[in-house]
C-alpha cells in the first residue's frame, strides 16, 4: 500500500495547480500532493548543491533547508549559479537564499550556516528525506544509520572532477507506483481461434501497478568483502568508479578536504598511495584504477555538476511522490568516457 504523507497543507490551491500543471499531467496530483507535503535537508551547498537545490525547489516540496558552514570562494563561485560574485566571503548557504527563493517562491527555502557535524540527532528527524554532499565517510554512515532507523530518506553525491556519484536508501520497505501498459484479457470465445485467448497489452491504456523494493546500508554498499565468491563474481561488472568513490572518501577523511588543483602534484600522489594501500586491503588489485584515471578527480565542473545533480534531483522527487522505479543504490557518471557514460551498481 502506498504511503500517503499526511500533514499540514497537503492540499494544493488554484496557484499551485498552475504552477505544477505540467508535472500534474506527467506523474499524477496525488504524487504532486506528496511532493508539496515534503521537507528535505540539503547539506553543501557547492556546485553540485546548487543543481539540486534548483531541481527540488521547481519540483515544488514544501520546504528546503540548505546547510553549509563554509564560504564562497573564487573556485565555488565557478560552479555554484546560485551565489553572486560578489559574495565572496560569505556563508556559502545564506548567499545562495535569495536566488534559491527566487526560483519558485511557493517553496519554503530557509539558509542554515552551521555545521552539519554539529547538529544533533534531533535536527535530522524533521526532514523526510536528506541529501548530503561534501561529507566526510564517517558523518555519511552515521546519517545513513540515524535517517532509515526513522524511515527518512536518505541520499548522498559528490562531484570530483570528470567523476560524480550519488547513492540512496529509500529503506528495507520501499512503496511506490509504477505506470504501466494495460493488460487485456482474452474473451473467451474460441470462436476466433488460438490468438483470440492470448493476454494482449493494449499501448493505448495503462494501468498504476504497486511494487516494493528494498535498499541496502551506505555500509553494506561499502563494506563488501571482496574475497567472497557471489563479489568476485560480480567484481568484473563493478565500474571501477565505484573503487575511485572509496579512495576519494579516504582522501577527504584523511586530509579533510577534496584533491585541490593547487596542490595537484602532491595530491596525486597521495591519492595514489591511498588507491595502493586501500585496494589491497580490499584484495582487488590496485591496476584497476590507473594514475590517469586519478588524474581527472579534481575540483567541481560544472557540466558534470548539471548531470549528477538532475539525476539525483529526480531520484528525490521520484522517492518523496513514490512515482515510479527508484535506481538502487549507486549511480556513478563518468565524463572521461566520451560523451559520458552512465554506470550502476547495486549490491544486494
């Protein structure tokens, strides 16, 4: 059964029904009801932030809170559409309000400039669902925890260079809705011969089919062991931005930052050292990932910011109106790969 949110002002007026009119038609008013009724958390407000804030908030939810407690910089500035230039210096969150509220002012966008390492547990239950950016691995895996411990859904991205990532855990019970061709019965009359009593799908008419699916942990997703036989079996069809994911999350554990052009030749080779240590302790064999690939895993672009910040926009408004198949769990983008190329990997 399909979880209907109930709560306040859930109904949606003449205004919003004209704002949203093409969505309405695409997915349903019930799925834009779920939509409008939800608040989501979105922490890191860089370019990647920026991109989702844009497509949740023309999504039309309830309420969005960005969270971030660093500034804008010359570099955020390049990536990040939501802040003017002229706000270098500023809160990266509360210069990116005006502009964010300006997209949709149906939306209730509010800046929140503290940390998010600070926050207690409590703050993260007001949301139903969480989008995360710029976190470091052990924040990442306790959010992960606390938000599907209380059924709120949870989202985590990045972009690095020509690479981006994003992950979701939409829980152990997942409700939606899934439109699909309607099915015509046979008559029954044998009159017309063999054909007349196969099952027909008729392309003009289509019928909502319920459906449920279950999501693992960010730490059974990595957290695999991969000496296993069922993840050798599957090692062959894992991208290799998957391995590329947890040596960035270990460089940004261990420096506490991203790999910085500024400094590219010494953080290439740590994040080569990273790649040795960290694949041989996941018996994988560090060739897996070249000294080119590293190469190209520095600073936010901001095409490869549009890409992975439309893709994870949608999965959060697919997951808040329960319209249609989520991805489980990771989706990675790889620019390097010609025009692009899109992998997924879901470990079970």
């Amino acid at each position: 059964m399909i979880d209907m949110i109930e709560k306040e002002e859930t109904m949606i007026s003449e205004e919003e029904a004209a704002q949203y009119d093409r969505q309405i038609r695409l997915w349903g008013l019930d799925a834009q009801k779920r939509l409008r009724a939800s608040r989501v958390l979105l922490a890191g407000l860089g370019g990647l932030g920026a991109e989702i804030a844009k497509n949740l908030i023309l999504a039309g939810v309830k309420g969005l809170t960005l969270l971030d407690h660093k500034q804008v910089s010359e570099e955020s500035c390049r990536a990040q559409f939501l802040v003017p230039v002229s706000s270098q210096g500023q809160n990266r969150a509360q210069a990116s309000l005006e502009r964010a509220q300006n997209l949709n002012p149906m939306v209730e966008v509010h800046a929140d400039p503290s940390a998010i390492q600070d926050k207690p547990d409590d703050f993260f239950l007001q949301f139903d669902a969480v989008v995360l950016t710029g976190c470091p691995r052990d924040l990442l895996l306790r959010l992960d925890l606390l938000c599907s411990q209380h059924s709120i859904k949870v989202f985590c991205g990045d972009v690095y260079g020509y690479y981006g990532y994003m992950f979701t855990n939409l829980g152990s019970q997942y409700h939606y809705v899934e439109e699909k061709p309607k099915v015509v019965k046979p008559s029954g009359d044998s009159a017309d011969g063999p054909e007349s009593k196969k099952t027909k799908v008729d392309p003009n008419e289509t019928t909502m089919v319920k459906k449920v699916a279950s999501f693992c942990s960010l730490k059974q997703a990595l957290e695999v062991d991969w000496t296993s036989d069922q993840a050798k079996a599957a090692l062959k069809k894992t991208p290799v931005d998957y391995f590329l994911l947890q040596v960035l999350l270990k460089f940004r554990t261990d420096k506490g930052r991203d790999p910085d052009p500024i400094s590219f030749e010494e953080d290439s080779q740590t994040l080569r050292q990273i790649r040795d240590d960290l694949l041989e302790a996941l018996c994988v064999s560090p060739s897996l990932l070249s000294d080119h690939c590293l190469s190209f895993c520095f600073s936010e672009l901001s095409p490869v910011c549009a890409v992975v910040g439309g893709v994870l926009g949608q999965e959060v408004v697919k997951a808040l109106s329960q319209r249609d198949a989520p991805h489980r769990n990771f989706f990675f983008f790889d620019a390097c790969k010609g025009n692009g190329v899109v992998d997924y990997f879901g470990p079970n």
